[in-house]
C-alpha cells in the first residue's frame, strides 16, 4: 500500500462554481483563471470542465499551448504578457491574448511580423503600482495602439489591490475611468472579489480564480456563502496512535502539553505535502468524520491530531486536511495565509485522483 495521502479533484463541483460564476457575471464574458497549474489542482485535470469558459487567463506559453492542443478555442490571455519579442510572435501563432504593461511589450508587438497579430489588453496602474502604465504614459499607449497593425482587438483593464477587504475600489475605479476616457471597446476589471463585492465593476471581461475552486477571496465571507463549492479535498490517514500522559508533550519543540490524558492520532500529512508548517494547535482538521484539532507543530511528513472527540478513530482512520466538509480557508486562516496559497503549495509528491460523475460506477454521483 502507498502512502495514504491523496488530493482528490471534484470536476462537479468546479463545474458547479464556473455556472455560478457566470450567474454573477451578468452580461460579462468570464476569463477562467489557471495560472498556478490552475491553482494548484492541475490545469491539465480541470481543462475539461472549464471548456465552456469563454476565456483562460495564465501565465506561462506552454500551458497556452497545451490548451491549445486539448482543442480549447476560446480566448486565451497571457496574463503577463509577452516575456520577450519571441514569446509574442508564439503568442500570435497560438491566437492569444496578451497583456501589455510595460514599453518593452509594445516595442515587441511593433516587432511583430506582417500578418501576425495578437490580442492585447492594456494594462492601466490604477495605484497598485505593480503591473501597468501609469496614466499619462497609458494615453499614449493607447493612441499608439489604436489601429496598428499587430493588435486584433483592444481590451483596458486594471486589477484592484483591495476589492477584498475594507479599502474598496473607489480610488482605483476612478482613476481606470479617467484613462479609458473616449474608449468604447471591452474593459476587464474585476477578479473574484470585485466581481462579488463590486459587481458594477464587470465590463466586458472579468477574470474569477479563487472562487472557481470554491475558497473564498474575503476574510469574512465564508466559500459556501459565496454559493461555490470546495473542489480540492486533501485527505490522509491515521497511521498511529499515541496515548499522552497528563503533561506529556507532543512533537518538534514540545510546544503542546496534555492537560490531562488524551490519545493523539498521527496524520500522514506534513508540511512536504504542503500542509502550512505555520498552522498553530487548535487548527481545525476532521477525523473519521468529527471535527477536531491539530496538536503540536506540524513536521515535515506528520501532523499530530486531537482524538478526544474521536473514540472510535485508530489506525487506518481516514482525515480530512481540507476541502468538501472543512474549508481551506479555516485552515489557513490560524497559519497566517489564504486558502490561495494552500492550495497553491499542493506538493508534487502527493498523488492526485479526479473524481467525475462519469467516473461513479456506482452511479451514485
Ligand atoms: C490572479 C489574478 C486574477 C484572479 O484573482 P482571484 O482573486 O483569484 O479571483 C485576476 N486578475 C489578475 C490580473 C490576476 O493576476
């Protein structure tokens, strides 16, 4: 038997969350986000339920092509544009969209050979200050690209710094208005938050992650207010069992003590797994089915769990790190993240199975 670690992938379930996705876009088009390998659940296992989306949004040209490949024809958007002149004369064989932040990347669509075209999306700085030009640099860029040769289509977009938490949009929407000013084509704004919290903000185009894979983007909203659905559940198993004695300790650095006697179920899952090596005691995980709590500091391949609540857990019992009965986010929230980065930091080494309708046998699905 191997390692009784296992990542499983809920196609249902994300197909669930892309229709609600596209109940709150409205009238908006809906650029899946899967940069990340799709945040961490394998854009190459998901592609097939998100054929329907009428856009990707990545980063990387081979997961472009790969796409491409698996026949997806919609709009594909390079997140970050073009890294070099090579990268845009791809993206234009490949039919893709390109952001375009910075005068390098204009400089490589006039590069771009007689015939080839790419679809761009202008990126405006709206005071994130991370991608995009900067007001006045980005009127220009947009005069420079009204009707040149190697541009397909001309969409404006920003990306709010906050549209998650209490600083809101205004600023931001404010200073995107002023520069798209006399613009009449397609702008792009709104990620999972904004287009939750700010739904005015939807344009043309607007580009959801997180909530496609059922996390929430908020700190106060939980997923399953949001309506969506958890598609990652990683899940293990109880591989031993310690009966602690009143003041014994348990793990690295001795950071837990029974209060009193209690059995402690070891997790084959640590922080190699991506578990959040910063996850405290107390943080939530569910054994045999009951909710219960992590002790001790988690190790590389172990985490070490509470079975008070639990008699009947041994040996073999089966435990949920996260995903369809414990949110990813109330598990990184006591370890000082965002579901994001959870599930982000899948590890390579833990196996992955996707689970479909068509796969139930059973026909229970
Ligand atoms: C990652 C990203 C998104 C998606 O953000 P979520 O918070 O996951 O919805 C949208 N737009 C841009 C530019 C991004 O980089």
């Amino acid at each position: 038997m191997s390692r009784p670690i296992l990542a499983t992938i809920d196609l249902p379930s994300l197909r669930h969350n892309l229709a609600r996705v596209r109940v709150l876009a409205g009238q908006a088009r809906v650029f899946a986000v899967v940069k990340a390998d799709a945040y961490g659940h394998g854009l190459r296992r998901i592609l097939p339920a998100l054929m329907p989306a009428d856009g990707l949004a990545l980063l990387d040209l081979t997961d472009a092509e790969y796409a491409r490949g698996a026949g997806y024809g919609g709009r594909i958007l390079l997140l970050e544009g073009a890294f070099d002149a090579e990268d845009c004369r791809v993206a234009a064989r490949l039919g893709l969209d390109v952001v375009v932040h910075c005068d390098e990347q204009l400089a490589a669509l006039d590069a771009l050979p007689g015939g080839a075209q790419v679809g761009v999306f202008l990126k405006l700085n709206s005071g994130m200050n991370r991608l995009g030009f900067r007001e006045a640099e980005f009127r220009r860029a947009r005069e420079r690209l009204d009707g040149h040769r190697a541009v397909r289509s001309l969409t404006l977009m920003t990306h709010f710094a906050g549209a998650d938490e209490s600083l809101g949009v205004d600023a931001q929407r404010e200073r995107f208005a002023r520069a798209a000013e006399g613009f009449s084509g397609p702008v792009s704004l709104a990620n999972s938050a904004a287009l939750i919290a700010y739904p005015d903000t939807r344009g043309a185009w607007v580009r959801p992650g997180i909530v496609l894979y059922g996390a929430t983007p908020f700190a106060d909203r939980s997923a399953a207010s949001l309506g969506v659905q958890p598609v990652m559940t990683l899940s293990s198993r109880v591989i031993a069992v310690q009966c602690v004695e009143a003041g014994g300790h348990v793990g690295y650095g001795q950071t837990f003590t029974a209060r009193q006697a209690m059995r402690v179920g070891v997790v084959a899952c640590g922080y190699a797994d991506g578990y959040p090596r910063h996850a405290p005691t107390g943080t939530p995980v569910i054994v045999d089915g009951i909710r219960t709590r992590t002790v001790g500091r988690v190790s590389m391949d172990m985490i070490t769990v509470d079975l008070t609540p639990c008699p009947a857990a041994g040996v073999g019992t089966t435990v949920e790190l996260w995903g369809a009965r414990l949110p990813v986010d109330e598990v990184a929230r006591p370890a000082g993240t965002v579901g994001y980065e959870l599930l982000c930091a899948l590890a390579p080494r833990v196996p992955v199975a996707v689970s479909d309708v068509a796969d139930c046998a059973s026909g229970a699905g």
